[in-house]
C-alpha cells in the first residue's frame, strides 16, 4: 500500500506525536507499505514531505489565505476573537498546501492530530479511507496555559468544535488512552463507537540500543540524579516541580535535577530558578538526541504535568528502569499504577510532590524495586508489535469499507 502519516505539527520535533510517526512509519516500511510523511518543516517556513524533501513555501500559499480571510472576518465576523481567525487560516493554509501532493495517489492517509484530520477530510479524493489517532486534548491545554481564558469565552467554544470535528471527521479514529475517549465521550459528546483505543507502542530494541558507553553529563559525587524529560510548557508543571525541589533543599542538598527538553517557557523558567534560588541544583540540558543515556544515568525521573496523554518519557523511564514520580493527569494513571510501577501524586499538589521525591531519594532500596518492576512491566505493555497488530487489523476494516482491495500484511 501508499500510505500517507499527515500532521500539522513539524517533522520532526521533539515530541511524542513525532516519536509516534516516526516508529509507525519504521514498521509500515519493514512490512514493504511505501509511506510518506507530510508536515511543517521544522523551520515552519514549508509544507513538505518529510521523507523526500519536496515543498512548498508556506509563504506563497498563507499570503493569499490571509488577505481573503482576515478580509472577510472584518467585514462579517468583527466581534470574533483574532485567535480564531488565526487558527482558521492556518488550517486553510494547510488544506490548500497539501491539495497540490496529489493525495489521490494514497491508498490510506492517517492523521495525528484534529487539525491534520479535519483538513485531509475536507480535500481528500473521497475514495481515499483516512484514518486519525488523536494524541490529547488541544480545547483543555489552552485552557491550562492561559491561551484561552475560560469555558464560557468564544475561543473555548471554538476550540470545542475544533475538537469535535477533528475527532469525527475520518472513517475511523484511534485514541491512545482511555482517559481521551472518556473525555471525548463525556465532555466533547462524540459517540463511543467512533472511538477505538488503542495504546502507542514503541521500538524498545531500538531505544535501548542508542544508549551510549560514555556518560553525557558529568555526575558530581554523592549527587543523585533526578531526571525531567519534558518540553518547557506550562501544561507540563515545571513550575510545580521548582516549588517542590525548593522544599527538597530545605531537607537534603545531595541532588540535581536535569530538564531535558526546551520551550517557550524557558526564559521564565530560568528566571523562577534564579528566584527560588536553584541554580545550583536545576540543569536547563535543552533539546537533546541523547536521551537515552541521560536516562540511564539518572537515578529517578519525575513528570509534572497538568495535562498529559501518553507520555512517551514515561514509557522510556520505564523501560530505562527508573523509578518513577509522575502526577494523575490525563493517562498517566494508566501508564503507573501507584506504589508498584512508580508513584502518583496530584496533578499540581508540590508539597505532595516535594514528599514522594524525599521518600525515593532516601530509600534506596525502594528505588530499586520501583524500577526493577516498571521496567518488567513497560516490556510487555509498551510492544510495538501488540499496537502494530491492532492498527493494522485498523488499516484493514477501512480499507474493506471503502473497497481499496490492498491486502495489508502482517507478520
């Protein structure tokens, strides 16, 4: 088969719907399907396809787009927010780009995202099946960052429609965790039966495999390592963490924490480090490719968010053996079962935090243990081969119903 993996987002960046493309396309290429990656560049000057290198400039087809829609909106729509006439035109831009990739020529098209989907859905010759999986909430995160102001604001109405419709909008859609269907069952109204969930694998063999012979950081004697691999944004709770770790060094100094990951967050953040004063103990490492061995040679790794999904340094943590603090958002509590696979805390509760982070640091032997059965665990749940089996027995039924006729293989 030619199959299509689509995203708004930039390939590649460092991300777990990035992670997930990239591993899904690795497999569908062992299989013999020949598959292309259409996105942002990472410069977000282009459209292109991420494996060839074909584009086209952003710029030729968003002028245009803006001048007739930001026209429109002053004329018909004045009271509506300019963060939605924004966010239309970007998706148009996107629709436009991708219509000149000759989308025809794909037997599938899977979408990761809402924006992804509703778009291809729109434009797709329509005997093209598109599947999307669906990797978070983007209504609830702007809600958590401040991006939009409340429930009851036209931006949140907007964004629950964007949400809706991006959900809805393919022959089938896959969810990640149970948490996400849930919530689009129960607060989005979007019929159960729609929704298949199915848990993101990963390449195990392969991650394990870049862990490299030499240490990345140079580890200061008697200091253990707490390790936060998680881009800088609020909905991943870094500030909580800082307010947790300042009480840590009331108690014990013999610690540092690593933030592996950079966002638009990081001057602030760096700014609250100063503030709280942990200079000393917090490691802004910014993006990094070596991950792997910056988890293998921490000691415990702590995941702060206030929302999240499935979290791909999660399922690295564990299958790193590290013992693991992580807070109750989204599905993470599917991912860690409390007191067995890592601990749980709530979502924002620092004091909480600052607490189970003491209690690993001075039982050493409970780290051990925390680790030695995440990691047994994390290898049977995190198969890719388990997710490949359920999104290609996906591929099938979409492909049956719209009468493509490609046999798609699985061994």
């Amino acid at each position: 088969m030619r199959i299509l993996i689509a995203t708004f987002w930039h390939l590649p960046h460092a991300g777990g719907v990035s992670t997930h493309v990239y591993n899904l396309r690795r497999e569908l290429d062992r299989l013999g399907h020949e598959v292309d990656l259409f996105a942002h560049h990472p410069d977000m000057e282009k459209y292109y396809i991420a494996n060839t290198g074909r584009s086209l400039e952003k710029a030729k087809v968003k002028g245009l787009i803006y001048e007739k829609v930001s026209e429109y909106f002053e004329k018909e729509l004045p009271h509506v927010d300019r963060w939605i006439m924004m966010r239309e035109i970007e998706r148009y831009s996107y629709e436009v780009a991708a219509s000149t990739f000759d989308l025809g020529k794909y037997d599938l098209i899977h979408t990761q995202d809402i924006i992804s989907t509703r778009a291809m859905w729109r434009i797709k010759p329509k005997h093209v099946p598109l599947i999307a999986t669906i990797h978070g909430c983007l209504a609830t995160e702007y809600l958590i960052s401040g991006e939009v102001k409340g429930r009851d604001t036209l931006p949140f109405k907007y964004a629950t429609t964007e949400e809706i419709l991006g959900a809805t909008s393919s022959d089938h859609t896959i969810v990640t965790t149970r948490w996400l269907k849930d919530l689009y069952v129960n607060d989005f109204s979007i019929p159960s039966e729609r929704l298949q969930f199915i848990p993101n694998g990963m390449d195990i063999d392969h991650f394990l495999s870049t862990v490299g012979d030499q240490p990345n950081m140079e580890r200061r004697e008697g200091k253990l390592v707490i390790a936060c691999p998680a881009r800088l944004d609020p909905v991943k709770g870094h500030k909580c963490l800082f307010e947790a770790l300042k009480m840590l060094k009331h108690e014990r100094d013999d610690w540092v924490c690593w933030l592996i990951g950079d966002g638009d967050l990081r001057e602030e953040l760096e700014q609250l480090c100063d503030r709280l004063d942990l200079t000393d103990q917090i490691k802004f490492l910014g993006s990094r490719t070596d991950v792997s061995t910056l988890l293998a040679q921490a000691d415990l790794v702590v995941l702060p968010s206030l929302q999240d999904n499935q979290p791909f340094s999660i399922m690295e943590a564990q299958v790193s053996g590290k013992p693991i603090i992580a807070s109750d958002a989204g599905g993470i509590p599917e991912m860690v079962e409390d007191r067995k696979t890592g601990l749980i805390f709530q979502a924002g509760q620092s004091r909480e935090l600052f607490q189970l982070l003491e209690l690993v640091l001075r039982d050493g032997a409970l780290r051990e243990e925390l680790g030695r059965v995440s990691k047994e665990w994390s290898m049977v749940q995190w198969s890719m081969k388990k997710m490949m089996e359920q999104t290609l027995s996906a591929y099938q039924k979409v492909v049956n119903n719209r009468g493509v006729g490609n046999e798609i293989q699985q061994k």
